[in-house]
C-alpha cells in the first residue's frame, strides 16, 4: 500500500468467499477456504487533518480497494455489487473510481436494466458510476487490481438485491466470457438486454480532466461536491 498510499492506514474491512458465495456463478465450485480473504477496503483516508476536514465539509469519503487476482470456479474475483440510493433531491448518489495499479472491468447496470456496460479500465483510468446505476468490480487479470473510489458518506449502499439475485446481471467468466444470470430476467419477468463493452476513454461520462489523481481533486476545492449533492451534476451525466 505504500506505494499508493503515504497516509495513516485504518485496518481495513474484508470480504472472505463466505461473504461473496451469494453472489457467485458458481458458489459450489470454489474450491478456497470460506474464510480466505478476496479484498481489502481501506475506507475514510485522509492525509491529515486538513484533508479530513475538507472532505467532511463536502460530505465525502475516500477509499482504497485491494483486490488480488483469484478465480472463483470459473468466475474472476470481483465485488459484491450495490445500488445507490436517491438523495434528498430525488437524483440518485454517484460514485467516482480510479484505478491506481491494475486492470477492471467495471460492471454498471441501470435498476430497470435498460442499459448494462463493461467499462474496461486501466491504471490511471477513471471510472464515472452515474444516478441510478449499480455496479461491481471486477479483477480480469492475473495482477492485483489496486482502485481508489471518492464518494458521498450520506447513504449506505444497497446489496439486498445483488444478493438476492445471486450476482449482477452479468458474469465475468474465465477467459473474459460473459454469461448471463437468468435470475435477474425472472425478476424482472422480461428479456435482459445485453451488455456492451467499452474502454474507460471511449465511455468518457466525466465532468473534470480526469488527468488528475482523485484525492487531489475531492480535497484541493469543491470539483467532487456534487458527488454528495447530485442536483450540481452537469446534464451530461
């Protein structure tokens, strides 16, 4: 972590296999310990003091996110997935990424499923979660995938349904094969779109020169504000 972080360290929050197995293609097929770690969530960083106190005032947090490379049955490693809540304004809490060493897919999906994305993101890369979209993290490579998010500390993050349909809409298989989880169109009692794939520069739905490391941005002004005031959103996103 020193080489992407050179702040005070939490001890961080983990996910085992026993935490993921509702959310897998193919739960009976990990052949890990339950208890073996998947990935690692730095939350709430700050630099020093200063930084905490811009970031508290803007209502953010900023976090890191470690996921090594593993293969769960024929499933690369990934996050759980969650959904967003509305804000009090009735537009839906986005969520900013970075990936700082590694590579991701990047996995969003509107709630009433009319669009699904792969985002293919690379180091340096920044990854925009829009109003109204879930999403997951997934480690499609054989490095550690090392990501930072900055994102609103107002809502808790809804995994209820990721849970309870097993996964996203989609699997990330080996091979970078995509199978569909039929759970989610006996849900929705519909046909599920498909997914489209694109890079992180071809997606684009940024509203800064994503040049810049996204802790800079979130404590050096108010460029990341509307991440916990959504109504501040540019129209494009």
């Amino acid at each position: 972590m020193d080489r992407y972080w050179k702040g005070p360290l939490p001890e961080p929050s983990v996910r085992t296999v026993r935490d993921m197995a509702c959310v897998l293609a193919d739960p009976d097929a990990v052949a890990i310990d339950p208890d073996t770690p998947l990935y690692y969530m730095y939350r709430d960083l700050a630099m020093n003091e200063e930084d905490r106190e811009i970031l508290s005032r803007q209502n953010l947090r900023y976090d890191i996110t470690v996921i090594p490379p593993a293969m769960l049955g024929r499933e690369y490693v990934k996050t759980k997935g969650h959904y967003h809540p509305d804000s009090l304004s009735g537009i839906g809490y986005p969520e900013l990424y970075q990936v700082l060493a590694g590579r991701a897919y990047f996995l969003l999906q509107k709630k009433d499923l009319t669009d699904i994305i792969a985002v293919s993101a690379d180091t340096g890369d920044c990854v925009f979660i829009p109003s109204d979209y879930g999403h997951i993290t997934i480690n499609c490579s054989d490095m550690t995938l090392v990501m930072a998010n900055v994102v609103s500390n107002l809502f808790s993050s809804e995994y209820e349904l990721y849970e309870q349909l097993c996964g996203g809409s989609y699997y990330c298989l080996k091979g970078n094969l995509w199978s569909l989880n039929k759970k989610w169109e006996e849900y929705f009692k519909k046909s599920i779109p498909s997914y489209s794939i694109v890079n992180a520069n071809e997606y684009k739905k940024l509203f800064f020169d994503n040049s810049s490391f996204i802790y800079n941005l979130a404590t050096e002004g108010e460029c990341l504000l509307c991440l916990s005031e959504p109504e501040r959103l540019p129209s494009q996103c």
